[in-house]
C-alpha cells in the first residue's frame, strides 16, 4: 500500500480547517452557554441554600417567639390564678364576717326576743299570780279575819 | 268655806274606834272640819284606803299586794 502524502496534507489541512471553524463557531459558544448555565444553577443553588437558611432562622425566630408566649401566658396565667386566689379569699372572708355578723345580729335579737318574751311571762305570771291571791283572799277570808286586818291596818295610823 | 272633804274606801264596815282613830288622822293632816266620805269597797279585801287632797294613804290588802308584786 502506497502512502499519498498530498492525500496525508490535504487531510491534514482539512481537519485543521474544520477543527478551527469548530472550535470558533461551536464549541466556544456552547462552552459559553454551559458556563452561563453552571453560573444559573450555582447561583440558584446559593440562593436555595440562603432561602431554606432564612426558613431555618424564619422557623428558628418562630419556635423561640411562640415559647416566649408560652412563658409570657404561663407567668400570665399564673399572676391571675394568684390575683384569682387572693381575690376568693377576700371575697369568702367579707362573706364570712357578713355572716358572723348577721348571725349574730339574729341571736342578739333572739336573746333580746327571749328576755322580752321572759319580761312578758314574768309580768303576766305576777299579774296572774297576784289576781290569783286576791280571788282566793277574798273567797276564803272570813268576815272576822278581814276586821281583824283592818284594825291592824288602822292600828298603823295612830 | 268650802268644806274638805277625805275620801275613805273600807273592804268591810268599820267599827266606830277604827272610824274615830282615821279621822282623828284625817284632822292631823288637814285639821279639823274635813268630811269623811266613807265608801265600802269589797275589791280591797281588807284594809281602807284615805285619799285626802290628793294624797293617797292605801292600807288594803289588795294593796299590799300589789306592791308586794312591784318589788318582786
């Protein structure tokens, strides 16, 4: 077999021609675009990257505010259980001396009732008693008995 | 002259010693020339009771009780 070398050149001329017209025209522009591209999704990747960081702080800033106002309603809860007790015992104690004196008050005036009552009893009974004496004086006290006492009593004159 | 008058009200008739011995009283207290007005009143039971110008002298057992009731 026979090597042509003007065959060897002009392909060799060739390819250079169609290696440098590919590497101007193709390969450069597309090596552009991929660079372009690799770009956009490296910085989209930066940019996912910072957004799920700002959600982890966002998420973060969230959970530590939503303790606060769990402590805050906790502290808010407590103070109020706290003013609420305090406020029932005032209440229960104003109750109880309100009672205390009422009751009170209901056995001053029973006593008070009792001892009028009493007072009442006491007259009637002496009022009864004395009528009484009378009534039995007079039936059982002979005629002689009766002069008898008025001499005494006029007896006191002199 | 208008004449004073005692009122006497008597459980029972006085005897004439007992009628002498109140007025003899009655003139003590007011001199003599008073009328006696003299009233039995069975509800005394025994004893008198003189009223001579207001004043009144109460010496019946109804009385007696009576006060005897207030004291007690």
């Amino acid at each position: 077999m026979e090597i042509n070398f003007m065959q060897v050149l002009f392909q060799a001329v060739n390819f250079g021609v169609i290696f440098f017209v590919l590497t101007k025209f193709l390969y450069k522009p597309i090596q552009k675009v991929l660079d372009e591209r690799a770009l956009k999704i490296n910085d989209g990747l930066k940019a996912a990257e910072a957004n799920l960081k700002a959600q982890s702080d966002l998420e973060e800033t969230k959970k530590k505010a939503v303790a606060k106002a769990r402590r805050e309603a906790a502290k808010l809860v407590s103070a109020a259980e706290v003013t609420a007790k305090a406020k029932a015992a005032e209440v229960l104690k104003k109750a109880r001396a309100e009672a205390k004196k009422e009751a009170e008050g209901i056995v001053n005036s029973a006593k008070a009732s009792l001892k009028d009552q009493e007072k009442k009893m006491a007259s009637s009974l002496k009022d009864l008693t004395i009528a009484t004496t009378k009534k039995l004086l007079s039936d059982s006290l002979s005629a002689k008995e009766i002069t008898s006492i008025t001499n005494s009593m006029v007896k006191k004159l002199a | 002259m208008v004449k004073q008058k005692a009122q006497l009200r008597v459980a029972n008739q006085l005897s004439a010693s007992n009628l002498k011995t109140i007025s003899k009283f009655v003139e003590k207290q007011v001199g003599k020339g008073t009328e006696l007005v003299v009233k039995i009143d069975q509800q005394l039971i025994a004893g008198f009771k003189l009223t001579i110008n207001g004043v009144e002298y109460d010496h019946s057992l109804s009385g007696s009780l009576e006060r005897l009731a207030q004291v007690i």
